[in-house]
C-alpha cells in the first residue's frame, strides 16, 4: 500500500506542477482573473496533499497496526479529496459549467476528514518520535 500511494503523490506533484506552468503560460490574459485565481487555488491544494501523500506513504512504510487504518483511511480521503476539490475547480474555470461548483465542498470536506484521519493516526501511534539516549 505504501507504493501505492507513494506513486500516487508523485503524480498528483507532477500533475500539479504542470497544470500550475499551464496556468502561468496558458491561461494568462485567457482567463478572468477570479477564475485563474480558482484554477491556482486547486493547483495548490493539490500540491499540498501530494505532500500530505507523500508524507503518509512514508509513515505506512513504519507503521504499526494500531494507526494502519486511520493512515490509510487518510490517504484514501486525500486521494479522493483532491481529485473532487482540485478537479471540480480545473474543470469549473476551463468549461465555466456551474455543475462542477457544488462538488467542490464535497472534495473540501474529505480532506478535511484525511487531515482528522491523519490526527487520529498520530494520536493512537504507539512509536514515540523523540530518540532516546
């Protein structure tokens, strides 16, 4: 599972880096710029859970059963989140179809849910981080 999702934040990082050139290049002057700014914000936000991804492949590479769960529970609401949160706002600014508005809270609300899932991991962890001498 941990390749898995390892690979899945290297490609949410890829995607976002080529779809934040895309909008710097492309989309400039082509778009209002409330709506770049929205394209941005998905850019972003994917960014960021690419590295909340990357962040929970490596804990799963070292964790024991008792967080498993909550870390993986974490990831899939991440994966899930940003493609409902990011997508719906790359396909809202490109196509300006008020259908995709409303999924973007849904997507919202699941990594909120990853980021609790993610919490509750670090909380029932049974590893102290702290190195002991």
């Amino acid at each position: 599972m941990p390749k898995l999702i390892l690979s899945i934040a290297a490609t949410y990082g890829f995607i976002a880096v080529a779809l934040g050139a895309f909008a710097a290049h492309g989309l400039k002057g082509k778009l209002a710029p409330e709506l770049l700014g929205a394209f941005q914000t998905g850019v972003q936000y994917q960014m960021y859970h690419a590295l909340a991804l990357l962040v929970v492949g490596l804990w799963l590479k070292q964790a024991t059963r008792h967080n498993t769960v909550w870390l993986n529970s974490a990831s899939g609401l991440f994966m899930l989140g940003t493609v409902l949160f990011s997508g719906s706002l790359y396909a809202l600014t490109l196509t300006g179809i008020g259908f995709f508005g409303p999924i973007t809270p849904l997507g919202g609300i699941c990594l909120l849910l990853g980021w609790l899932c993610l919490l509750m991991a670090a909380l029932t962890s049974s590893k102290d981080c702290s190195t002991s001498t």
